[in-house]
C-alpha cells in the first residue's frame, strides 16, 4: 500500500510533540510518496504482475524501438546497467549509487546518467522515490512492512505489453520492407535484360540507396510494373504476326558438321531475295535515306543511323549484330520501323528479337513475308 509520510525535522520531548527553535511548533516540513509493502506480499515483491525472467524480454522490445521515443544508444546502455542491479525476488527498485551505476555502465560521468534518468522519468519508464537524504536503500518493519527508497522500475513492467506490441510492428515492418525490396529488384533485374540502358531502372536503385517507407516500396514496386507494361514486348498486330519458332538460331552458331553447312550455304542463297523483299517492304525505312540500299553493307549502314533515332542504344545494336549478324540486326530494325505503333517500346523489342528470349525464334525472312501478304491485302 502506498501513503503519504510526514517527515519533521525537529523532534522533542514526548512522542508525537514537535518543537521549534523557539518552542513553537516547526513549519519547515515536507511530504514524500513512499512504496511499503506487507509481509503477506513478500518484501521488496514488484507492484506489477510481470515475472522477473520477462524484464530483459521487455528491455528488448524497448531498445529495439527506442528510435519511437527518442532514445539514443546511451540510454539503452543505462538501462540495460540499472537491471543489472536487479535480483529476482527482491522488486524492482534500483538502490545502487550513481556512482556505481556509472561505473557498470562503463565509466560515464554522473552527469550524463542524471540526464538519461530524467528521460526515461519524462518518458514514464521509471520513477524516483527519495529518501530524505537522497540515499537510496530500504527499510523494513517489525511486522514485515517495507519502504523502499531508490528508481523503481515498475512503470516499465507496467507498460510490458505496449512495448512488445510496439516491437513485434516494428519488426514486422522489417520484413515487410525486405520482401518488398527484394521484389523490386527482382524485377528491375527483368528490367535491365530487357533494356540494359534504362533510366528509370537507375533512378530506381538510386532511390532503394536511401532508407524509405514501406508506402514508397509500394509505390516504386507499382511504378516498375506500369513501366514494364508499357514496355511489353506484346505486339498488337494481327495472329498472322506472330514470330514462329524456326532454325534461325543456327545463324549464330557455326560448326562444320555438313547439315550446318547446308543450311547456312540455303541463308547465302536467300541473301539477294531477302535483300530485295526487305527494300521493298520496309519503306518507312527507306524514307529516312536519299540514297537507295543496293547491298547488305548499305542496309546496315542505314541501320546504325536509324538505331538511335527509335531508341536503341547504339552499343545494343553492336551487340546484336555481333551475336545474330549484322544482316539479321539489320533487318530488325527496318522490320520493327516499319511496324510502328503496333509496338510499344522499340528498344525492349528489339532487344528481345536480337539478344533476348525471342531471338531463336526471328525469322526476318518469314516475317517480312507475312507483312508482304497483310500489306496486300489491306491494299
């Protein structure tokens, strides 16, 4: 139980007679809240129903989210010295000195310790009870009453379940924030196949180098997929488009086994027709030029200029030409100029075409017969 002690500071004659200096009764008197516990309780049991093998579980949940009360690292390492002071059994009032506080802590001065006792009394998570002389020890009566003196940390335990509910969020938002991430590099990943020279990607992992909110993660992760939608490889043409799978990909693979002979020796043989239907068929291509494309080395040449002009990257376009042949990347881009708006984004189609998931299956050949026969029958 708890009551309000009168302290007096002149006692004389009889029990209950207080006297001044000039025989009056003293004026000079004060008033000090005091924690005195039964016998029945247990001397020096803690107010709070939290059992002693919690308080380091609660010192835990209070330094993980410290940063929500303004605590630096110096205070968590004070409270963590303070329980330290504590002994199962015997509550939860800290009786050792500043001096010896600071000495566990590690060598702080006392002030700095009186500074971070008054924030976590600020706070609510301790509270003083001094004696008259600022000692702290405790006292017991005949009948088993004790007064304990010293910073009680009962308002700590009482407050138990709102600061392990706060952690648990806290931590929860840890791993919310670390999948969201994972998937936006996940997907920028996709992204940069797609586009190695993309901008947005790289604005992306500028922005992931900071700390941020989970709202953000979420607002990046739906800007990535509305900029993957629009550079979505999809072609909204008609079915009779669509890239079928052929041997193609033999091109980039040369061996001198007689059937990879043959069939290269049929690509040579095609080259002049190929030449002649790409020239005639790709005239959006041939109105960016002056001069007429009478050979592969012309075509190729025109192909370099148109590359950056549609959006691709010039080292893109080298690329593909090294690994598919300059012939094939060439006609890549006439074929995809010439398509226009049917596809979104230039540059993610032909990279998927020339270096991607579709460059076994682009067949220029077979593909500017098919725009042969729509054109003529749109005509």
């Amino acid at each position: 139980m708890t009551f309000y002690c009168l302290f007096l500071h002149k006692v004389a004659g009889r029990a209950g007679e207080v006297v001044g200096r000039n025989g009056l009764c003293a004026a000079n008197m004060a008033f000090t809240k005091l924690s005195i516990q039964s016998a029945e309780a247990g001397i020096g049991t803690a107010a709070a129903s939290t059992p002693e093998t919690d308080i380091w579980v609660i010192f835990r949940a209070l330094r993980d989210t410290r940063s929500l009360f303004g605590l630096r690292p110096g205070h968590v390492q004070t409270l963590q010295a303070m329980l330290s002071f504590l002994r199962p059994g015997h509550g939860d009032t800290v009786f050792a000195s500043n001096t010896e506080i600071c000495r566990r802590i590690g060598g702080v001065d006392e002030r700095t310790l009186r500074r971070h006792i008054d924030r976590f009394v600020e706070l609510g998570f301790m509270k003083r009870h001094d004696s008259p002389n600022r000692k702290r020890y405790r006292v017991k009566s005949s009948d088993g009453l004790t007064i304990s003196y010293g910073i009680s940390l009962s308002p700590l335990l009482e407050r138990a379940k709102e600061l392990l509910a706060a952690a648990q969020e806290m931590e929860n938002a840890r791993r919310d924030r670390i999948f969201l991430r994972k998937q936006i590099l996940t997907k920028l990943d996709q992204l940069e196949e797609v586009d190695p020279e993309n901008a947005f990607a790289r604005e992306v992992r500028r922005v992931l180098r900071r700390k941020i909110s989970i709202a953000e993660y979420h607002a990046l992760l739906d800007g990535i997929a509305g900029h993957c939608e629009d550079m979505s490889t999809a072609v909204d043409a008609p079915d009779t488009l669509q890239l079928p799978a052929n041997d193609g990909q033999n091109v980039r693979h040369h061996s001198k086994s007689e059937k990879e002979q043959k069939d290269l020796e049929l690509t040579n043989d095609r080259a002049a027709t190929t030449l002649q239907i790409l020239t005639t068929i790709c005239d959006q291509a041939l109105s960016f030029t002056t001069t007429s494309l009478r050979t592969w080395s012309d075509v190729e040449n025109h192909a370099r200029t148109l590359a950056p002009m549609m959006g691709i990257h010039t080292t893109t376009f080298e690329r593909a030409a090294r690994t598919i042949g300059p012939e094939k990347a060439s006609c890549a881009i006439f074929i995809i100029l010439q398509l226009g708006n049917r596809i979104k984004d230039f540059g993610a189609y032909f990279h998927s075409i020339t270096l991607g998931r579709r460059e076994s299956s682009f067949n220029p050949t077979l593909l500017l017969e098919r725009l042969s026969r729509v054109e003529t029958a749109c005509a």
